[in-house]
C-alpha cells in the first residue's frame, strides 16, 4: 500500500473518533506505525491531509452524483436513483461520512470552509438540474425551498445509519423520499428560501476549470495507476486533450472505462463536463 493512501485511511479512523482537532499528528503516526519524518514526506500539514482526505471522498461522490443526474433517461426513476445512489455512497464510507456532518457544523478554518462549501455548490447543482427537468417552470417560485428540503433529507435519513447504527432498506427509503419530494414540488405554495438567500453569506468560490487544469490531473493519476485498463485510457485521454483525434463515441467509451475507477471519478466528472457529454 502507498504510505500516503495508509495515512489517509488511517487517518479516517482517529478523526472519525475524535474529530479533525481533537487529533494530533503524534496519533496519526503512532495509529500508521511511521516516523513523523514519514508523514511529512507526505503531507505538508495535517491540514493538508484533511483536505486530501475531503476531496479523496467529495471527488468520488459528486462524480457518481453527477453521472446519475446526468444519465437517467427516465423521469421517474431518476430522484430515486439520486437518493439511492447519495446514500449507498455514505454507507460505503461511513467513516467519513460522520467526519464531514460533524465538521461542517463545527469547523472555523477558511480553507476547509472553501473546500466543503465547493463541493456542496456542485451538489446543489445536481438537484437544481433535476428539479428544472421535471417541474420546469412549474415550480420557479419554490424551487430553492425544495432544494433545501432535498438536501435535508439526505442529511438527516443519512443520520439513521451513520450515528443510530439503524439498518436501513436503501430501496424503500428513496421510494419514500422520491414521494416526499413529489408532494412538496406540487403543493407547496409559500416559499421562503430565494436565489438571493442562498448565495447570502457564502465564501467565494471560483469552480471554474481549464483543459491545462484537467491535463495536469490526468498526468498526476497516469503516474500514480498501475498499468491497466484505466491507465491506457487515461494515456489516450491526454493525448486526446493535447491534439484532438478521437471521435465522440471513443471518449465516451474510454470515459467509460475510467469511471468506477476510484482515483479516476473525477477525472471522468471533469471531463464529461468539459466535452458536455450528458
């Protein structure tokens, strides 16, 4: 195992018990079995490892999101796929899952703000995208309240099985969510959450990205993979981005490839967004 991909594992364990301050680079290392030397090497900081740690998981979440949101034909599987895939991803990763609820609520360092309040922007994105698609104008004046109502119930179903150890049926809990949602969009008729509520009192945020940003990402993973499928696809992905060769149908195929690949979900949210394949 690579020794960052061990400190940041191991890292889970401690700040999901005690939270990100309460955890001392002493424990971390004691916890790997590794000098501080060797952390170090490493990571910069324990700041540093957090947010790692943040967008090893965030990245992985909002690109399964996205490709759901973007990929469901059908109309009315699509809220149920969103719920269902927003929870299997916190049960997958529980642990940092009760790290980022506790955090989000407690933290007051800028930079790790900035970096949850970036990922939740592009969730938020996702909903907005589901709800334009199937209410439309329909629903122009309470679309941000349903928005939030969205958002707390991933937050607050999620807590079921993250803090009360509850056994959840995933499928039931989005059918009944999807129904929750529906109700909501149709009848509910004093909103209170505007456009301008939302963006109040949010960190600035610059979530644009360019193809020499999307390049020097696909260079770093092409180092880290071993050789496989993902790996060659990444190779002809670059090549692609430098000169451009391929036709649609063989991007969408090599994404394909890349797409379950843990460390290169992002890669393949970035750059379906950045080809506008959805």
């Amino acid at each position: 195992m690579v020794k960052k991909q061990l400190i940041m594992e191991k890292a889970i364990d401690l700040f999901a018990k005690q939270g990100f301050e309460a955890t001392s680079v002493q424990q971390i290392t004691e916890h790997c079995g590794i000098s501080k030397g060797a952390f170090y090497l490493s990571f910069k900081s324990k700041d540093e490892l957090i947010l790692a740690l943040i967008d090893h998981f965030m990245m992985q979440f909002t690109a399964d999101i996205d490709y759901v949101v973007k990929n469901t034909k059908d109309d009315e599987k699509l809220f149920h796929e969103f719920y269902y895939t927003t929870f299997n991803s916190f049960l997958k990763h529980s642990d940092f899952g009760k790290i980022l609820m506790k955090e989000q609520s407690q933290s007051f360092n800028k930079e790790l703000l900035i970096k949850m309040q970036s990922y939740d922007k592009l969730y938020e994105k996702s909903i907005m995208t589901m709800i334009d698609r199937l209410y439309g104008d329909e629903i122009e004046h309470i679309k941000y309240d349903l928005m939030y109502c969205i958002k707390g119930f991933t937050s607050t179903y999620s807590h079921l099985f993250l803090f009360q150890n509850v056994s959840v049926d995933l499928d039931l809990l989005s059918q009944s969510l999807v129904e929750k949602t529906h109700i909501l969009a149709k009848h509910t008729t004093i909103p209170f959450i505007s456009a301008e509520l939302v963006h109040m009192g949010r960190l600035p945020i610059d979530d644009s990205v360019t193809k020499e940003q999307i390049l020097e990402v696909v260079e770093q993973k092409i180092e880290e993979i071993e050789e496989s499928i993902e790996k060659e696809s990444l190779v002809l992905l670059k090549e692609h981005l430098v000169e451009p060769s391929l036709s649609p149908a063989i991007i969408k195929g090599l994404l394909e490839n890349i797409r379950n690949h843990p460390h290169c979900k992002w890669i393949s949210y970035l750059l379906r967004n950045y080809y506008k394949f959805y």
